[in-house]
C-alpha cells in the first residue's frame, strides 16, 4: 500500500492544484516543473507524482477544477437580467487581471498544439461552454428588449470571449488594466449603451 503524503491526502491535492494553476496563469503550461510545485510546497516529486502521475493528468485536473468553479460562478447570476449577468460575467475577466493573474484556460489554448490530446478537448469544452452561456444571455437581453443583436448568436457570443482575452493579453503586455476595463464597456455599450460596474473579487 502507498504511503499518503502527510497533512491529508485532500488537502495535499488542493495545495499542487493551488500553486500549478498560478504558475500556468503567469507563466503558461510548458514553463514550470514539479520541481517549482514541489519546492513551493517543500513536497518531494514522488509525492507530486503520487497525486498526479504526469504533467498531462495534472493539467487535466486544472482545467476540470477551472471549469467547474467558473461555471459555478456564473450560476450565482441566475434570474438575473441578462445586463447584470453579462457585466458580472465580463467582470471575473477584469478581476483577474487584477490580481496579476490570466484566464487559465486561454493560457493553456496560446499552447494549444503541445497539450495531451484530453486537455485540448476540455479546453475547447470550456470556450464551447462559455459561448453557449453567452449565447443563452444575448438571447434573454433579445427578449428583455435590453440587446441589439444581429446575426447568429453564437457569432456575437464568441466575439465577446475573444475580445475579452485577447484585451487581458494587450493589458497584461502594457500593464493597463484600463485596456482591458474600456474594451469590456464598448463590448457592453455595442450591446446596451451602458457602463460596467466591476465587481471586485473574482471566482475564477
């Protein structure tokens, strides 16, 4: 039988997810070991090894854990209108940022061809999943009265998504978050010729 790390086996697990998944929001996937994780938590590699066998099998659980908690988030806006669900959604973006840190999964889709073959499916699943939810939000502001939106849905829906991450990158290049904070208020402007209250704490 193998021995369990000491401090709980849960917690231990949490504790390699916390700090990989900061080091892919600063650094990307394919530029930190297990020996940056295992030195921050003072963990030997077998250890890092016990709970995830391979880098693969570490990055897939980051993305799932990512998913979730995102996705998650965004439920707390449910029976909203759809304004205050999109400023909310637009906001985790900002707080982010904010925080010096970059959407994880649109790290890990900039190194999209060197990810396992289960990783490029979940972030892909993600970035499907966003814009079906935005997809869902146009069309309740369509019949709120509260969006003006022509063509597909799933156009507009991915034109958000893309225009938010990249915005985080040209933001994180100029160390101006207020990139990133003017791009979201023409985004919502385009949609319903109003500001974003930026919510200050962020869930992803």
């Amino acid at each position: 039988m193998k021995r369990r790390p000491a401090g709980g086996e849960g917690h231990t697990r949490t504790q390699i997810l916390d700090i990989a998944e900061g080091l892919v929001q600063s650094r990307g996937f394919n530029n930190f070991s297990y020996a940056d994780i295992a030195t921050s938590l003072s963990l030997s590699k077998p250890a890092l090894h016990y709970h995830f066998p391979g880098k693969a099998e570490l990055g897939l659980a980051l993305v799932q854990r990512y998913d979730q908690r995102f996705f998650e988030a965004l439920s707390s806006v449910d029976g909203k209108d759809a304004l205050a669900r999109l400023e909310f959604f637009a906001s985790q973006y900002v707080s982010v940022l904010r925080e010096q840190r970059m959407c994880l999964c649109g790290m890990l889709a900039a190194e999209f061809n060197t990810l396992s073959v289960p990783m490029k499916e979940s972030v892909v699943d993600f970035f499907d999943r966003t814009a079906a939810w935005l997809s869902e939000v146009l069309a309740q502001g369509k019949s709120e009265g509260a969006f003006a939106v022509d063509g597909p849905l799933s156009t507009r829906a991915f034109v958000i998504v893309s225009s938010l991450e990249g915005a985080m990158l040209v933001a994180r290049l100029y160390d101006d978050i207020n990139i990133l904070q003017t791009t979201v208020t023409h985004l919502l402007d385009g949609l319903a010729g109003s500001s974003l209250d930026v919510a200050p704490k962020s869930a992803v």
